[in-house]
C-alpha cells in the first residue's frame, strides 16, 4: 500500500517565483494529450518545464506499434522521437530546452521496471531541482500508464518537498472511452481541480501538436482539443485496483490483466520499501 500527503499541486503551480516543473509521460503523445497546449503559457510563466519519458514508445511485438509494424523496434523509437519533437515545436516550445532523454523502456515494458523507474525519477528530482510534477491518474487506460503513476507517486513519497498533480490520459466508463476528464475518485486528498478549458488558439495549438503524430494519427482520434483538465493526486492504494469492473487495457490486445499488474505493483512496492 502506497499513501502519503501531497502538497498540493495546483496551488503551487500559481506560486510566486515559478520553480521546476517536470511532466512524466508513459509514452511520447501522452504528455501532447494531456497538457500540451498549456505548456508552453506555464514555461512563459517563468517555469522550468521538463518532459520525461518512461517508454520509448515502440513496443517490442510489431503487431503493437501500428503504422511502424513494418519498421524494426529501434527504428520506431527513433520516429517517436522525431514525432515528440515536432509536436513540442508545434506547440511552441523548444524540444532542446525542454525534453529530457527517456528512461528508455519499451511500450508495454513499464510495469516490470517500476523500481527502477522510480529510483531514476529520484535522481532526476535531484538533478532539476523539481517542485512540481505532473504525470497519469491510476485508472486502468493503459498498464504504462499506471506503472508510470505508480512510480512517480514513489518517487515523490520519498521527496516530501514535491508537489504532485494529474493529466487526463484515458479510461473506460460503462464501455465508453473517456478522454479529458477524469474518472470521479470519492478518496480523500486535496480537491483542487482545473477545468483545462482551452479557447480557440490553444485549440489550433494543441491540434497542430497531435498532427504532428503522423505515425499515430488513427489512435489519436478519440483525442480532441476542448480542454486540458488537472488535479491534484489523490492517495492510491496500489495493490488494489482503480475501479470496479473491466479495465480499459483488459479489452486491448495487451498481455495484461489488472491482477497482473497488480501483483507487480505490490513486488515494486515491497522493492521500494513503501
């Protein structure tokens, strides 16, 4: 079991000066999905703004990486790269400045590294002096994702001075895929919550950044450009799954099962000695 108190990150976000702000996406595009039109108006603000990478993106079955099926798992890598690039030039913002190398694990890979993961976090915590840090919701979209929540939350647990929020990434609700919004999380944590409402020129910059994706256009059309919502992160238990019912990956060619996944988040817990 894994709960700690979170300062609380949405009000650190307005703090007075900015400090170091670093986003942990599971996969390149994530980070494009969840706040990418808002990122360049926070690093105008005067934040030191990072993005870091779990996965690299290309999964190792080539029945998994789409329109790059045909190309070796290196080679998809490197396209994902370039496309992160060009999706943080769309967005206004210098992928030079910003982007980070990927901790480097393969799509769908995530979940057996989450100490690892979560040991790397820390070093980089150190290294860019980080205040805040946004990253997934733990609720069944993708096992990357959760692995990437997972780790992250460790991380900050054993670094009291970060602040921790959420980007909306995708889940499932009554069959339905869910894309900006959260699932309704009743647990107790702090409930300060930003709507993401984007208006008209953050709408054409966020769908410049997901055109971007060339290689990803047909799994990024549920993705539209209304809003980029944030909240802070509730406590999570784990070990425990996020929600009743089928989980979304559970109805996805993935080889995993939420008790699966589980039982690996309770060795990495264990691991991490939370």
């Amino acid at each position: 079991m894994l709960r700690q108190h979170h300062r609380c990150a949405l009000e650190s976000l307005n703090a007075s000066p900015p400090g170091s702000l670093l986003i942990v996406a599971a996969h390149p595009d994530d980070e494009t999905i969840g706040i990418g039109a808002t990122l360049a108006g926070l690093i105008d603000a005067g934040w030191r703004a990072h993005v870091l990478h779990v996965t690299d993106g290309a999964p190792h079955n080539p029945e998994l990486r789409f329109a790059l099926r045909e190309r070796s798992r290196e080679d998809a890598a490197a396209i994902r790269r370039v496309e992160i690039r060009d999706a943080l030039r769309a967005g206004n913002v210098d992928p030079d400045e910003v982007l980070l190398p990927s901790i480097g694990i393969a799509d769908q890979e995530a979940t057996l590294h989450m100490p690892e993961i979560a040991r790397v976090l820390e070093e980089r915590f150190a290294e860019l002096g980080t205040t805040v840090v946004i990253t997934h919701p733990y609720e069944g979209g993708h096992p990357d994702h959760d692995a990437a929540a997972l780790a992250v939350h460790a991380a900050v647990a054993r670094s009291s001075a970060i602040a921790l929020a959420e980007m909306t990434s995708y889940h499932t609700q009554q069959g339905t895929l869910i894309t900006a919004a959260f699932r309704h999380d009743s647990r107790p944590a702090c409930t300060a919550r930003l709507d993401g409402a984007l208006d008209a020129r953050h709408r054409t910059r966020k769908r410049r950044m997901l055109d971007a994706y060339r290689t990803q256009t047909k799994i990024l059309e549920p993705f539209g450009t209304d809003a980029e919502p944030l909240r802070c992160a509730p406590h999570y238990d784990f070990t425990q799954p996020p929600h009743e019912g089928k989980l979304h990956y559970e109805s996805l060619p993935f080889d995993w099962t939420g008790p699966r996944w589980r039982e690996f988040a309770r060795e990495a817990l264990a691991a991490l000695a939370l």
